[in-house]
C-alpha cells in the first residue's frame, strides 16, 4: 500500500512540472518574456563547441534567423552536427547579445535525424552560388537563399488571395487539361497515355479529342465572367518553348483575372496596377529580411529596393505601341531586331522603353490587330488597325503583365474566327456572345517573373521551388 501511495505522490509531482510549450524558431525570436518551459524543433545550422559552453544555431524554416541554444557541453554528443534535426528543451531567456532578443538555455537536446556532414553538400557558414545548388533540387531548399525566397512565395501566394477577395473576387478553379489553346501560338505539351503512344495514330483519344496542358486559364474565366462579374485564378500554366534560356520555364503559375460590364482598358490596368503594388508592399513588409538578403548579396548592383520604393510612390506610365515604335526608331543604340509597326516587341525593346521612361513601371496599349489573338477587342481604327490590348513592362524583366478588353460583339468575332478557320473550334466561345453578352477584359501575370523583378534575379529558374530540367535532375 505505501508503495502505491509513493507511487501516486510521484505522479502528482510529475503532473506539477510546467509542460514544455512548442514554439517555432520565430515565434521564439519574437517572444517579449521569458519562458520556463520550450521545445524547439529545427535542423542545426551551426555548431561552436567551448570549454565551458556549447553554442548551437537551429532554424526551422519560419525565419531567415536562426535561434541561438546555449547549452552545456556535456550535452554534446557525436552525431549532433551541422545539418541534423534537433529537439532542444530548455527556457527561453532573454539574450546579452543585441542581433537577438531571445535565446534558448537547453536543457536536453534530443537528436531525431543525424546528418552526415562529409557527402551533404551544404557547408557551414558557406555561400554557396545559385549555380551550385540548382544542382540539388532535392536539397536546396535547406539554403538561406532558397529558403527566403519560398517564404517570399507563400507571403506573395497569400497577398494575391487577399486582393482578389477583399475586392469582391470568385476564385475559380480552372482545368489543367484542355483542348483550348488560348494563345493561339501552338506551343503546347499534348497529354497521351502510355497506351496510346504505342497504338495507331487512327485510334480515338483518352478524351476523344486532343488534349494539352493549359497555357492560360482565360478562356475558362470568360466562361464565369458570363455570371460573376468578377474571376480570378492562379494556377500552374506549361509552355512547349523549347528554350534553356535565363527567362524561359515549361511550367509557371499565373495570375489571371476577369472583369464583366468593363469598357474600359483604363479599368483593366487600374487592377493591374493596384495588384502589382498591393502584393509588393505585403512582401516588402511581411518578408523584410528574406528581401533584404537578395537585394544584398544576389543583385547588389540592381538597386532593386530603391526600384520598388519608387515603383510604390509614382502612378505607372502609359504610351501606345505606335508611340513606343517611334521611340525606338530613335533610339541611339543598335537592335537586333529592328523595330517596325507590326512587329511584336523583343525584350531589349521592351527593356530599351522601360529605361527611357525613367525606369518605372510602364504600359503599352493598342497593339496592331494582326500581332494579337482573335479574342482582343477590334478598335476600329485606322489607318493602322489596332486592337485594345495591353503590356505591363518593368525594370530589369520586359513584359510581366498582358491583357485587353475582349471582344464582345459576335459579328466581328464570327468574321475573325471563320478568317482563321476556327469557328467550329470555337463555337461555344461565340454561344458565349449570343446568350447575355457584356463588355468585359482580363489580364494575366507570370507569377515567377514577378518575383524575378521584385529580387532582381537574373535566372528565373532561380525563383522556383524544383529546377525542372536543369543539370538533367528532374523530381
């Protein structure tokens, strides 16, 4: 019987000890008091072992900042190394040293995954070039670099999200695979399965009908705009170009959007606009850390931050493509492409335009109606015929935004498609204009070559989370 009652006693004690609370490395680093009882659980990114003291970095992912552990050595132990998973225990203390607010003192550190320090790939305290770990997709998340940048995505992700729904947006989830090519250009990745690449030619499709990874989600969000006035998705998009440039992916996400009872090209930029410098404030000021170290150490030379302050202030410019082409027929520099009206414009014209506005953010409206698909509003002009699109030219990138009024009036659009030879492709996007037609336009954005213009990244590849088909390591 004693020895039952000691027992009890026992646990009652151990019911008393405070509980370890569970905090992120942030949530650590942000705390304003002291704390008896913390668990930590990270990869260690630092070991510094001293006669007297241990001294351990460990980062989670929640923060470009690791968290500093204090501990005895006698806590060290052979597989705690740089690149292991820890659970550290201990109390949270306010910290001597000014970089940081907070530190942890461990009592027990609890290795859950050792690392073997001589094949990882990644060193301590290196810097390691973008180059270098593009060749461990597998692994690069676990660099400062890529590792800023994902939490700059998932703030970026958010903010776009938000926007659209705090300014009375439907989210719409548009089909990956289609038979539409919105753009028109043939560069497609065709879906057939392994059975049929071995059949016949002559055989039928998986879905009866040829089908592709989608190149644009527009023609889908027209389809909704007939009954929400306003749409929008962000969704991944594929490209067949066959390009390893620095500004050439197979698979982006895109931002698209569409607005009903719109006549206006002015409008459709006003969202544009709004969108560009609502989700940049949200990452310059949620993600200030992350920003700063590729403003810092990836395009020093860029001025990138100075670039967005201004970019912020000032209302974006605005010059038609006739004026654009007359500016570059003037230009003191030699293009390797020349410009000409009804021409499509290169990046180094797109990026001459730019410079020579001031380096600010930059419309271009009204191209020639035969540079542009079938869908774009026909403005009737002339002598040099023109539709009402749109391009949205930045600093450093060229084109990061294309959109246009689309043409609502079925005669003009049945007297375009039959000269393409598309009607009977197309005949349920001319239903559309026979059953409660409006005026209505949309744009898209390249989310990946938003975040190259706001880091100043020269390879786009480098602002994805897989490098696909980069040293021949595809996940």
């Amino acid at each position: 019987m004693l020895g039952a009652r000691g027992g009890w006693r026992a646990l009652r004690r151990c019911a008393s000890l405070p509980r370890a609370v569970r905090l992120r490395v942030r949530e650590a680093l942000g705390a304003r008091e002291p704390a008896e009882a913390v668990r930590v659980q990270g990869w260690v990114r630092s070991v510094r072992s001293q006669k007297e003291v241990l001294f351990l970095h460990i980062n989670d992912g929640s923060s470009l900042e690791s968290l500093q552990v204090v501990a005895d050595p006698s806590l060290e132990k052979r597989d705690l190394t740089f690149g292991s998973a820890v659970e550290v225990q201990g109390k949270l203390v306010k910290s001597p040293h000014k970089m940081q607010n907070m530190e942890l003192q461990a009592e027990t550190i609890h290795v859950v995954g050792p690392c073997d320090i001589w094949s990882f790939p990644l060193k301590m305290r290196e810097r390691h070039p973008l180059e270098y770990v593009r060749q461990f997709p597998h692994l690069r998340c676990r660099n400062n670099t890529l590792g800023a940048l994902l939490r700059i995505r998932s703030e970026a992700t958010a903010s776009i999200h938000s926007f659209f729904q705090d300014n009375g947006y439907v989210h719409i989830h548009t089909p990956i695979i289609t038979s539409n090519d919105c753009e028109g250009a043939g560069e497609l990745f065709q879906i057939e399965t392994s059975r049929e690449e071995k059949e016949s030619v002559e055989k039928s499709h998986f879905f009866n009908v040829p089908a592709f990874l989608t190149v644009s989600g527009q023609l889908h969000l027209e389809v909704m705009a007939g009954a929400f006035t306003h749409v929008f998705t962000f969704g991944p998009t594929f490209r067949a170009e066959n390009s390893q440039s620095r500004r050439h992916l197979a698979e982006f996400y895109m931002v698209e959007a569409e607005l009903s009872f719109t006549e206006s090209l002015q409008d459709i930029m006003q969202v544009m606009e709004d969108l560009f410098k609502t989700v940049t404030s949200t990452v310059l000021s949620k993600c200030p850390r992350d920003v700063e170290l590729f403003h810092k150490y990836i395009a020093p030379a860029q001025k990138t931050k100075g670039r967005l302050e201004q970019m912020l202030k000032h209302k974006f410019m605005i010059i038609s493509y006739s004026e654009a082409v007359e500016i570059l027929k003037q230009a003191p520099q030699t293009f390797t492409f020349k410009p000409e009206w009804g021409c499509d414009l290169q990046t180094e014209h797109e990026k001459y335009l730019v410079k020579h506005c001031g380096e600010v953010p930059l419309f271009v409206v009204n191209y020639p109606y035969d540079l542009k698909p079938f869908y774009m509003r026909d403005n009737e002009d002339g002598p040099q015929h023109t539709v009402a699109a749109v391009d949205l030219l930045v600093p450093g990138v060229g084109e990061l935004c294309g959109g246009s009024l689309r043409e609502e009036r079925l005669p003009f659009l049945e007297s375009r498609l039959q000269r393409l030879g598309l009607t009977d492709a197309y005949q349920w996007y001319l239903d559309l204009r026979k059953f409660g037609s409006v005026p209505h336009g949309g744009f898209g954005m390249g989310f990946e070559r938003y975040l190259q213009y706001i880091l100043g990244v020269d390879n786009i590849k480098d602002v994805i989370p897989f490098p696909r088909f980069s040293h021949s390591c595809l996940l």
